[in-house]
C-alpha cells in the first residue's frame, strides 16, 4: 500500500499467522514514511519492532529512558515492550519492519528489550528490497524466508563483530561438521589470514584449529553410535569422515574403542 509518501506491506492474517499452525517466523509489515507521525505504545507493539530514521532527528523513549536518533540510526523493541517516538524538528522520515517470531534468533545474540544500532545505505536497500518482495509475486512461506533471512543479516552485520573471534570460528566449526572443510575454508569464512587463525586459536584455545574439529566431529559421532541405530558409515560420513577406515583409527584414538565397540558398551 502506498500513499502520500507512506508506504506499507501488512501480511494478512490467517492460520499459518496466527492460528494454531503458524510459522516460526512471519514478516508482518515492512515499509517507510515520509513524516512519521508520532507515536505512543504504553503496552508496547505486539510484534517485535525494528525502526530507523532515514531523515531528520526524532526523541525516542523505551526501558532505558530517553534518547535522540538521527539519520543512519535505529532502534529495535522487542514486542510487548513500552515505547514512543516523536519528532523534535524538521523532517523525521523514517523506515521499519516488523515481525513475530519465537524470539530464538534474538536469544542467540543476545538482544535484551531494546537495541539500538548504527546502519549504512545497505540496509535501506535492504529494506526497499525486502519491500519489493512481499509486495510482488510472493506468498506467505516465501514472504518469512526472506524475513526471517534480512533479520538474520542485520543481526548479523550489527552483533557479529563484538563476538570474540574464537566463538565465531568455533560456530563455524559446528555448523559445518558433517562437510569437507579446509583450513584456508575457515580462514576465509572468518576473514583472517591462515596463519592468524591457527596462532589465535592456539594461543586462545591451547587446541589447533583442526584438532577442534576432529574432537567435535568424534564428540557427535559418539552421541549417533549412543542414542541412534544409523549404520556406522553413515554415521562417519554425517561427522565429517568419507574414509571409513580413517574414522575407524581416529574414534579409537580418542576413546580407545571401535565405533562397534563403543556402540556396543553404550547400549
């Protein structure tokens, strides 16, 4: 919907949105306006709440009192969080997306009641992108994956470089067991030369990178051989090991038994 410089996607209400069945993760509105009307929420919104000013300088207030956002920053509420906003002089344009969700992504950062954020012109376009989307030839499922996606990526861009370096790699790691990695794969993933990487880990971690993975791999493979029935080369391929005989010799290397055989005790 688009009028006098206010522009808006609502997702429609049905029972993948509210029902009994509804998504993990539902883009409820995205889109901008020019001269935001002020705005008072004493229960908070009923989504999670994401907003930015995109031109001029606007009081905001939330659970850590009050604040000014100018142009390139924003504010993020969780929902049912009390807040307000209102222009202090000039324009106050600004730029928004709301959406339900279990919360779980914001958890994995970290993100309390209220965040707020400095962005550059990509998230704009971003924004206007994810607009275009929900408003042309889409539906609700592909609607939430790539709400779900830009939540992901802005969480990201803003969070992940206060992360410390080795829980980045060890996510890493985690994420990609079960597939053939290098280390120039992980050096490049985390952006750090291979030589950096290996020197912090170690120095960090008192472990090698690859070290770290292979007991990760074997830590996995142990929990499949404990409390599931999957044939032990399957198992070595879900861990990371396409020779079964190299699976074999480093499983008993670190625990001291055959795969067979530590299934077996488990049992």
């Amino acid at each position: 919907m688009e009028d006098n410089g206010f522009r808006i996607f609502i997702e429609t209400g049905n029972q993948f949105v509210n029902g009994e069945h509804s998504l993990p993760f539902i883009l409820t509105t995205v889109g901008d306006m020019k001269k935001q009307t002020s705005i008072e929420r004493p229960n908070g919104h009923h989504k999670h709440h994401l907003i930015v000013v995109t031109s001029g300088k606007a009081e905001f207030c939330g659970p850590n009192g009050q604040f000014a956002l100018q142009e390139g920053e924003g504010v993020f509420w969780r929902k049912g969080v009390p807040h307000w906003y209102k222009r202090t002089y000039g324009n106050f344009d600004t730029a928004f997306v709301t959406f339900q969700s279990s919360g779980a992504e914001l958890d994995y950062y970290g993100v309390s009641d209220e965040l707020r954020f400095r962005y550059n012109p990509r998230f704009l376009t971003a924004v206007n992108s994810l607009y275009n989307f929900s408003t042309g030839n889409s539906n609700l499922l592909t609607r939430s994956a790539e709400g779900y996606s830009f939540v992901a990526d802005w969480l990201y861009s803003i969070l992940e470089p206060s992360i410390p370096m080795t829980v980045r790699i060890k996510r890493f790691l985690e994420a990609n067991i079960s597939n053939q990695i290098s280390l120039d794969d992980i050096a490049e993933a985390v952006h750090m030369s291979k030589y950096a990487l290996c020197h912090l880990y170690r120095t960090e971690c008192g472990t090698t990178v690859m070290n770290e993975l292979r007991s990760m791999r074997i830590s996995k493979a142990m929990r499949l051989l404990r409390f599931g029935s999957q044939p032990v080369g399957r198992i070595a391929r879900l861990c990371g090991f396409v020779n079964l005989s190299y699976f074999d010799k480093v499983f008993y290397s670190e625990t001291g038994m055959t795969p067979n055989e530590y299934r077996l005790n488990g049992k």
